[in-house]
C-alpha cells in the first residue's frame, strides 16, 4: 500500500506515476534533530543540501529548479495537510553578507512520530495539491495507536567532534603581517616598531624591539624562529602573564581547530498509545538537548504528539491530532562573511602566531573584548576581529518558536464503497529572534529583534469512491473542496547608533531615536475544488485522471482562477506472464500532468511605504517594484515514464524513471530604468526545462535462516535549463555576493550560473602577462561556474544476523561547483600551506628571488610558450584575490561520504521472558558523518552552504563538519 495525494492509500499496482517511501524507522533510527537531513541519499530525485551551522536549514529540491525566482522547496504534507516549511534567514544572511540561519520550520516534525514518508516527485504525483504542489511533495504519515497499551521508552546520548579535513589547515613558517618585509643580515624577516612610526628596523635598532604588526590580519609576516624574542598582542594586555614581555617567535601551540569543542547532546522521548475496537489513541514526547561545536551554542526541542480516533457510531468516526513544538535556540553561529562568524576570522583573515587558547584565558579573565587584532600598541580597542570568545559570549542570538498543529475530522462511511470526509486544521506559530552586538566590539553596539507570526487554516471536504463494478473491474474516485486562509505578520525593529549602557539589550537602551520597524502583514485566501477517478482491470491495467482548480487572491481578477489536470496509465505486465518464474513484477507507467504557482504577496496592484514623517508632515514613497494587474500563475508541464521490475521472489528489482517538465509563464522582477521611480516590474517571461532520470534497485544478494544482507541503491540525473527569459534579456540577475561573482539565470545555462571575472586562456591554458602575473577578462560579467551537480545517488547496505544487524550509507555527490570566498582571501592572506613551504628550486618560495624564492605561476604567455616568469611570493596577495581572477576560486563540489552507520542488537524474544512486561529492548551505536571519502575543495566540506533557497554554489566562513558518535536505547513495555 502506497499513501499518495490527500493521504489516499492505492495499493502497488495502481500507482501510475514515481512515489517512494521511505519508513519512520529508517527516519528516526539515527536520532538527528532534523529528520530532513536522514533522507539524504534514500530518494531518488531528492537533491538535500544540509549546513554544518546547528539547527541549519536544508534544501529540499525535487526533480530540479522549476522557479527562476519563486519558491522552489518541496511541500511538506502531514496528514494530509500542508505543514509550512519557511525559511525566515534575512536577505543579507542569503547573500553571505552575515547574519544567522535560524533553520526551516519544517524541522519542527518529530522524528520519533513519523511511520512512513512518501515522496510524490513529479506533478502527476502531486497535482492534487494545485499550486502548492508544483514543487513535489513529502508526505508524511504520522503514528497510529495500534491493538492493546504500549509504551516504548527511546534515550540517547551523543558527542560531537569536527572533521579535520573539512577545516582550515595553516601553515606554521611564518607569522602575522602583510608584508613585504626587509631581512637583516641574519635573514630574518622583520616586524615593526611603534617607536619609529611603524617602520622597518633591525633586530640590532636602538629602539631593539621587534613588535608583531597586531592590525595586519594576516600571516605574510617574519619567519619563525624560537631563538627570535618579540613583542605580541599580549605583551600589551594588562592582564596577560606576558604583559610587557617579548616571547619566543613560534607558530601558536593552540591554533583555530582547538576552538572547537566536543559537545554532549542528549535525545529522551517517550511513546504511550493503545487501540480497542471503539477507537485509539496515542501520545508522544521528545525532548532534544543539542549543544554545538562552537562555544555557548545550543537548541532545545520539546515536542509533544497526541493523535486519537473513536467510532462514534458504526459508520462514523470522529479523529483529532494535536502537536505541539517549542524550539530555543541560542548562539547559533553566526554565517558569512561577518566578525560573529569565527570560521571568517580563522579561514580568512588570521595570525599563525595567534594561541587560541590564550585568547580564550584573555576573555574570561574579565570578560573583556581582549583581541590579537588591536589597532596599535597603544590603542587596544579592536581594528577587524574581536576576541572570538568575546564575540560567541557576548554577541549571540537568542530565537524560539512555538507552534501549535492540529486536525479534526469526521469521517462518514455511508456504504461499504462511498464515504464522506470533512476536517479543520490549524498550522499556528509564533517566532521570536533576537540579536546583539555588545558595547566594545569592533561594530557598532547594536540590538534588535524580530517577531513573526503565522496562521493557516484549511477546511477540507473529501467524497471517496472504493467500488469494484465486477470481479475485473474496481473504481475509485475522488470529489472535493479545500478552502485555505493565510495570514503572517512580522516586525523588525533595532537600535539606532549603538547602545548607552552596557549589557542592557532592549530597544529603550538606542543611542539615537529608534527608527520605524519594518512591518508586514500578509494574508492569501486560496479556494480549490479537484475531482479524480482510477480505473483498474484485474489489478493488470490502471487509469488515473485528476482534475484541480484553483482561485487565488494573489493573483487579478479575471486571471486569478487555473486549471491543473493530471492523466496517469500503469500496465502490470508481469500479469501476462504468469509462467516466467524469475520475474517477479513488472509494470510499465506513463503521465502527464500541469502544475503551477500563484504570484507573491502583492504583486499585483501598487502600493506605498509610509516612511519616518518629515517634521509634523506623513510621508509614504512608492515600493521598488512595480506590481502587474495582468499576471497570470507560473506553469508547469511535466510527463514521465516509468518501468518497475523485481526478480527472483522480488530479491532483485529497480525502479527506473524519466522525467521531462517546462515551467513557463515565470513572474520576473525585470529590470526598468531608475527615471522612472522604481527599479523593477513584475512580467510573466521566462522558461525553464528539467529532464532527468531517476533510479532505484534493490537487491538481496545473501537470505538465509540467520543472515540477510540488502542493498538499496539510488542515483538521478537532471539538467536543467533557462529556455527563454523576458524579451531582449540573456541574463537575469538573481543575487550579486562579495568576492566579485553573482548568482544568474542566465540564457541557455543551467540556472544558478556563477558570473565574475575570469581567466585569459591562450589554447586552452591560462595565459600569463610580461608581470608573471596572470591576465584578466576584461569584464566581471563571464560565466565561470555550475551549481548543480552531474548527478546524485546513494548506496545503503544492511546486514542482519540473528538479533544483530548493521547498516551504512554512502551518500554521494558527483559535479557542481562553488566560489569558495574563504579560499579568496585565506590564499591571499598567507593562511595556508599552499603559500609558503619550498618552490621548485627547494628553496622557501617567500625569500627574496635573489636568494632563490619566488614562484611561477603555471600557464602560458601570449605566444603560447611555457611562463618561465619568476615573481615574488612575500607580501599579501600572491595566491589570491589580488594576483587571481574571481574564477580561480571556483571549486568542483563533488564528495562521496560515509554518511551514516548504526549497529543494533535486539534482545532475543527468548531472554525478554525474564523480565515481565517488556516487550523488546534495543541497542544502537550510530555514527554519523563519519569519512568524507572523496572531496575536491581543500579544507571544507563541499556540501556546507549559506542558507537554503534558490541561492547556491557560494560558501565563506564555512563551518566543519561535526562527526556525531551516539549511544541510543529504546525500551518497549
């Protein structure tokens, strides 16, 4: 039995379009915050990309990018009913300008509540849901209490560690400075000396200090040298030991990796249901403690499930879920480029010299913004970085939700083949952040906060047929009626020019008069009537036609109401061939199907902004956008063919599909001229095709009386393509990052190119100037990477034996790229092993060229001849940024992982007869990212992004990725 659209159950055979499933067990069995993140791998045509920052937002992307700038997240679907899944991150925060990732809302689903998923991935699949499920859907299917009382007790304890290969690793022959620096006639490279203005001086001066440039972030400074005594950042900290005193020239003993810590988390739940034959019930609590890896982090999940149904009479039952979530979080790690982001500080702009370990006694001394990076000697207050231990005690966020969802429905059986159902739900929650920046730090002091609130209702009213007209013919059909309201609200308010009083975060506490907030109000009513019908003969053929029609308000009048039919044709051909023994099931499936969107909040008709009054006088501006009376909804045309195939007694079989879908009508914000007073228009323009294929096999290649061993295997393939874009365009601008590269839909590209500024190739090799440098295009505007990888696929085994099985799954990811922004600075900033250590001649690359340094760079010059051109390799900039266009940074994302491991062992039935009234007990040891195998990117993991949404391929500041050990069991009574 398949759970498809609406939570209609079909059994195999008449399920015509691709739909997989995946168990609650499988889910839950690995005890991770977020159950998202434990499909990664399961599904085919289910592209996940997860973040190492604690309680991330993953993206969840099926069968490719459809929206060239819409919603392009898959829709989650509990019970039947859409559960909201945003994404509140800031637009800064999606740009990599700084921020915090707050994470989805869907990671409000308990784990441990979840019997089944289904993932319905193209529009047939989906039809029924109108323009919500243009996108695929997850349908999840929650618990149900079954026959007698049970109770079931799960507990698990976890600790964390970062992976080194996915961190920064330095390179320990040269400390902080920019450079260039003198040599004396000792061959040292030498420091600065306050005393004379910050100039060179020799180690024989009369002044005779050697003070390290502690405003020079980064390691392009002096050789190290033990027997060289100099002045460091805490020779000038009153409250250091080495206050006033010279100390040995060495690479920190404690460098950036010890900053990480080794966190204990803790997952506890309890499950209680029970079931007679007027009704059941159950009920859940889960309790999450999750510390994180960075210093003062931590989120806290307290989710509570009661779900019950009683037959109130013989034909009619009455059912009522309610769920119940309440998420704190607090110091989430700060993302991108942003001084609260400490990976910033470490992967790019960082002094070798520096002992993390000191800057953390340095802080908790007197909890004071004691940095490395003083502006000088003799003014200690910060010029870049704060104290990272400063900045994660004192500048965190604190955010929480609470959120309540719930259903009731009645369900009137009025014969044995026709009944009636008609429900209510509620998705309601309410969100609160807030951020702080204390006085001291090297921004300014700032606090803010922002709530937001979000209400949905939907009233359904579903008549389902279940009839078989013969021994050879069975009918089923579906009429009904949703009506959906939607309301969100939000404010966001902040200090103006700093804080007055320390330690006080409130708004009252603004230097200046606070500015208005920023507030929405948002409301869409959506109204929807969908009618299908399944025929199927003998269980050997199957038609399955939908019909959905919807009427939105974010759409005008006249515009506002659209049609989304689907067909679907399954042909079980193994029915026909009853003799052939070694084929177990067959089946041959075909459809097609038209989904689409709605248009945003308000994009229809213009509207103002009231703004700050000018005196006593009110004063409204007009939006950025213009609005668009006209639009009509994006669409979407999707077909597919499937084929299904098992073998042997079904110990071998696949499930293989191609897809073909074209989003057309795109509603683009295109750019218009600034003399006009706004600097977009709303159109519909633009298409975009996917076609791909999906693959899923399984196989059990070893089934005995004690030992069994399977193996699932998923793999999909798509391409993507931006087809046409408004009149006259080639390239639509989706989002511009620092580093010098933007993110585009650019025509005949996949979506989501990387532009920026590129190589000079001379016959396929980059091509090097008179400098020894390399050249330039000419423009920032080329085309110098793909987001969207080659393919993806998954590899799980599971062995059992007797009571004692063991499962791992190996999750890869072949092509895409990514600029990686913390390698454009941290080469160019000396960080590295890359820019130091020995050129080709065997000697350091950072001596002067006259004693044998320097490097040349590989390539060709304009003639096409080798580059034989030595340059100098002492100052900042000679690997990065400064010497290297924006594509030198753009990196292959590739990765094969070891994503996860569990080994259980279930008591024996025989041993649980010495203790009364338990039922089962089970022990787990899990590992979870546990071996990167294989990567391209030096020092990061390449799956580690900003933020989900439409905005891919970028990372700076990125984080480790966190191994998690974890000991887990689960007790039934």
């Amino acid at each position: 039995v398949v759970v498809t659209a609406l939570g209609i159950r079909k059994n195999r055979n008449q399920v015509s379009y691709a739909a997989q499933t995946v168990t609650g067990e499988e889910v839950s069995k690995t005890r991770t915050a977020n159950f998202m993140n434990n499909l990664s791998g399961k599904v085919s045509g289910l592209e996940l990309r997860q973040t190492n920052t604690l309680g991330g937002s993953t993206n969840v992307i099926l069968r490719g990018t459809k929206s060239i700038t819409g919603n392009n997240q898959a829709l989650f679907v509990v019970d039947g009913i859409p559960f909201d899944n945003s994404n509140n991150n800031s637009g800064g925060q999606r740009t990599g300008r700084g921020g915090y990732d707050y994470g989805n809302a869907a990671a409000d689903v308990n784990p441990d509540d979840i019997a089944s998923i289904t993932v319905l991935k193209g529009a047939a699949a989906s039809a029924l849901y109108g323009s919500r499920g243009s996108n695929g859907v997850i349908l999840i299917t929650t618990k149900k209490g079954t026959r007698g009382l049970g109770v079931t007790v799960n507990s698990g304890v976890s600790v964390g560690a970062i992976d080194k290969s996915t961190f920064a690793k330095y390179q320990k022959e040269y400390g902080g400075g920019y450079g260039p620096y003198y040599e004396d006639n000792s061959g040292y490279f030498l420091f600065r000396d306050p005393a004379n203005g910050f100039a060179p001086v020799s180690a024989g001066s009369p002044n005779g200090k050697l003070v390290v440039p502690t405003s020079e972030d980064a390691s392009y400074g002096g050789k190290f040298d033990p027997n060289l005594m100099v002045y460091q950042w805490n020779a000038f900290d009153p409250s250091s030991p080495n206050f006033g005193k010279a100390t040995p020239w060495v690479a920190a003993a404690n460098d950036p990796t010890t900053f990480w810590e080794k966190p204990v988390s803790f997952n506890n739940s309890v499950y209680v249901d029970g079931a007679s034959d007027k009704g059941s019930f159950k009920l859940g609590f889960t309790r999450t403690d999750d510390k994180g890896i960075a210093p003062n982090s931590k989120i806290t999940k307290n989710l509570l499930n009661f779900g019950s149904t009683y037959n109130l009479t013989k034909n009619l039952t009455a059912s009522a879920t309610i769920n119940y979530s309440n998420i704190n979080g607090k110091g989430r790690y700060g993302t991108g480029y942003d001084d609260k982001n400490a990976a910033t500080n470490f992967r790019q702009w960082w002094q070798t010299n520096v002992d993390v370990k000191e800057q953390k006694e340095a802080y908790f001394r007197a909890r004071k913004n004691v940095t490395w990076n003083p502006a000088d000697p003799t003014d200690l207050t910060p010029i870049y970085w704060d104290n990272v231990y400063f900045s994660r005690y004192e500048n965190f966020s604190n955010d929480t939700r609470n959120r309540y969802f719930g259903i009731a429905s009645l369900n009137y059986k009025i014969t044995d083949w026709l009944n009636v159902l008609g429900r209510a739900s509620l998705d309601s929650y309410d969100e609160f952040q807030e951020e702080r920046q204390a006085l001291g730090s090297v921004t300014t002091s700032n606090y803010g906060r922002f709530n937001r609130t979000y209400r949905e209702t939907n009233y359904d009213l579903l008549i389902n047929v279940d009839k078989n007209i013969s021994t050879d013919f069975n009918f089923k059909a579906l009429l009904g009626g949703n009506i959906r309201r939607q309301h969100i609200e939000s404010i966001a308010a902040s200090t103006n020019g700093g804080l007055i009083v320390k330690n006080i975060y409130s708004l009252s506490n603004s230097a200046n008069p606070v500015n208005a907030p920023d507030e929405q109000d948002l409301r869409k009513e959506v109204d929807g009537v969908f009618a299908g019908v399944t025929f199927s003969y003998k269980n050997l053929l199957t038609f399955d036609g939908t019909i959905r029609r919807d009427v939105s308000s974010t759409l005008p009048k006249g515009n506002n109401s659209y049609n989304y039919p689907s067909g679907s044709l399954g042909f079980v051909f193994s029915k026909l061939l009853p003799k052939a023994t070694w084929l177990s099931y067959g089946k041959l499936r075909t459809n097609y199907a038209e989904v689409g969107a709605d248009a945003p909040f308000y994009s229809t008709l213009d509207v103002y902004n009231i703004v700050s009054p000018f005196g006593s006088n009110p004063q409204a501006s007009v939006v950025g956008t213009i609005n668009n009376p006209a639009l009509l909804p994006e669409k979407t045309r999707s077909s597919e063919v499937g084929l299904e195939m098992s073998f042997l007694k079904s110990r071998v079989g696949f499930d293989v599909t191609y897809y073909n879908a074209e989003s057309f009508n795109q509603i683009l914000p295109t750019t218009v001229s600034t003399a006009t007073g706004y600097s977009s228009k709303f159109l519909n323009a633009g298409t975009i095709v996917n076609k791909g294929i999906e693959l899923s096999a399984y196989g059990t290649p070893v089934q005995t009386r004690d030992f069994t061993w399977t193996m699932n295997v998923n793999w999909t393939r798509n391409r993507n393509k931006v087809k046409e874009l408004f009149e006259g365009s080639s390239n639509l601008l989706l989002a511009t990052f620092q580093g010098g590269v933007s993110i585009n839909a650019t025509l005949g590209e996949p979506y989501g190119t990387l532009r920026g500024q590129n190589f000079v190739y001379t016959n396929g090799q980059k091509t090097i100037g008179a400098n020894g440098r390399y050249l330039r295009s000419a423009t920032s505007n080329e085309v110098i990477g793909n987001p969207n990888p080659d393919w993806i696929g998954g590899i799980n085994n599971s062995l059992k034996y007797k009571n004692l099985g063991l499962s791992w799954l190996v999750d890869i990811r072949q092509g895409g790229d990514l600029f990686s922004l913390d390698l454009y600075y941290g080469l160019a900033t000396g960080l590295y092993p890359e820019t130091a250590g020995l050129n080709e001649l065997g000697k350091p690359s950072r001596n002067s060229i006259a004693n044998g340094g320097g490097i040349i760079n590989p390539g060709v010059t304009a003639d096409g001849k080798p580059n034989t051109v030595r340059v100098v390799n002492d100052q900042f900039g000679s690997y990065g940024y400064r010497r290297v266009p924006a594509a030198g940074f753009i990196y292959d994302a590739s990765y094969v992982k070891l994503r996860e491991v569990v080994l259980t062992y279930s008591v024996p039935t025989s041993a649980m007869k010495m203790f009364p009234g338990f039922k089962g007990v089970d022990f787990n040891l899990i590992g979870r990212n546990l071996w990167l195998i294989h990567k391209n990117l030096p020092y990061a993991d390449p799956e580690e992004n900003i933020s989900s949404g439409n905005l891919q391929g970028y990372q700076g500041g990125a984080y480790p990725t966190t191994r998690t050990f974890t000991f887990n069991v689960k007790f039934r009574f």
